[in-house]
C-alpha cells in the first residue's frame, strides 16, 4: 500500500491547491451530522445541577430543524432546475433543423436564393433604404431604396444578386434597413431568419442557446419567429 505522503507528491501543484481548498470549504460547513453531534455532546456533558434552559433548548431544536428544511428544499430545488433543464434541452432538439427569425439583420444566402427580413416602422417612414453587406469583405453588395411606408411591420427582401445584376457566391450576409422621416435618416432594428443547427445549454444565463447558420449562438429568449420551412424565403 503507498504511503499517504508519498501518493500526495504525486500531484501536481494546481492538483495539491484544489485537494486543500476544497477540504478547507468541507471542514468550514457544519452540516447536519455535525450539528446533531454538538447537539448532543452538549446535552451530555452538561452541568447536572445547571442543566441547559428549555428555552434554549427548544431554540437549538429549531435551529436544526431549519437546517434539515433547508437541506430538503436545497435538494428539491435543484431536482426541479435539473427537471426544467431537460425539458428545454427536449424542446430545444425540435427546433434544429427549423428556421428562427432573430434581430440583428445576419443571414447565409446569395447565390440567388430570396431572403427575406422584417422591420417594425412605428412611424411609418418616407423612404426605406435596404442595404445588403458581404460580412467577410464589408463591401456593400446591394441596395435599394422604397418608397413612403405606413406606420407597421414592413418585409424586405433580397434576391441574392448585386447591384449589377450578378449572381452573388453563397455566403454570409448583413441586411441593414434605415427609415428616412422628415429628412431624418435611422437604422431600424431588422429580423432575419435562420437555420438552427444545434442547441445548448448556457450556464450564465440558464437558458438554452441556439447555434443559427453562421455558427454564432443566440439566446432562444432572442427568438422572435419560428418557421417550420427551412427555406428562408418564408416570414
């Protein structure tokens, strides 16, 4: 059997810190056990002609039963997160496959193929001006300019040619839409749908992630339409 002092020689230094840390945090947590065991070695050795007041006897009772309630909900509230996070993960997997309209004007298309986008123009707008970005160079591909529009939701498209009429190479693409309003020209937030390719569960928010087309993730809270086509040209 190896020596305890010489198996801890065998760690590495990061290895030997985490050992000690997590025995320290260990040993500073009184737990249950260790609460009913001072319980008791205290009623034991008691002074017999100076017994401990009921009154705080009955206050060290409630203590512990208060901690045992708290280990109970502990565990039940961590069964329940479990629970919900795999009921998501469930509901997350129908979705791979589906196409999400999500705000940020992002989008894999060209080569033809029609994208279409949606914005909301809560004034209506004298003018609309759809402009479409190749995101690996930057360069303005294509652009377009409506006319008046009425206050609502307002689709814009993209046929996957440029300006020239030349058929675009497949890849990713930004669609920006600005609103001309009493000669005052403002980007308007633009919804685009994508291919959800795989899903994910993100600790820091406690929510499931979706990996859309371009491969970048977004929060399903950021989800604003769900098509069950996974042609894009559907809104």
């Amino acid at each position: 059997m190896i020596d305890s002092t010489i198996s801890s020689s065998f760690l590495t230094t990061s290895q030997y810190t985490t050992q000690q840390s997590t025995a320290a945090a260990e040993n500073d947590q009184l737990g249950r056990d260790a609460f009913l065991q001072l319980l008791t070695t205290q009623l034991n050795n008691q002074d017999p002609l100076s017994p401990m007041d009921n009154e705080a006897f009955v206050a060290q009772l409630a203590q512990f039963s208060s901690l045992e309630a708290n280990i109970g909900m502990q565990s039940s509230l961590e069964d329940m997160v479990s629970g919900m996070r795999q009921d998501q993960m469930m509901a997350g997997a129908s979705l791979v496959g589906k196409n999400v309209a999500v705000e940020g004007g992002l989008f894999q298309g060209g080569n033809g193929a029609t994208t279409n986008g949606t914005v909301n123009l809560e004034s209506g707008a004298d003018a609309v001006i759809v402009n479409i970005y190749d995101r690996s160079t930057g360069d303005l591909v294509f652009s377009e300019t409506r006319g008046s529009q009425m206050p609502g939701d307002l689709n814009v498209s993209w046929g996957g040619v440029s300006n020239a009429g030349d058929i675009s190479s497949p890849g990713n693409y930004l669609m920006s839409v600005s609103a001309v309003l009493n000669g005052q020209q403002q980007s308007v937030p633009v919804s685009t749908f994508s291919a959800v390719k795989s899903v994910k569960w993100d600790p820091s928010t406690q929510q499931l992630s979706l990996e859309i087309g371009d491969g970048s993730f977004v929060p399903l809270s950021s989800v604003e339409r769900i098509s069950a086509s996974v042609d894009s040209t559907d809104v």
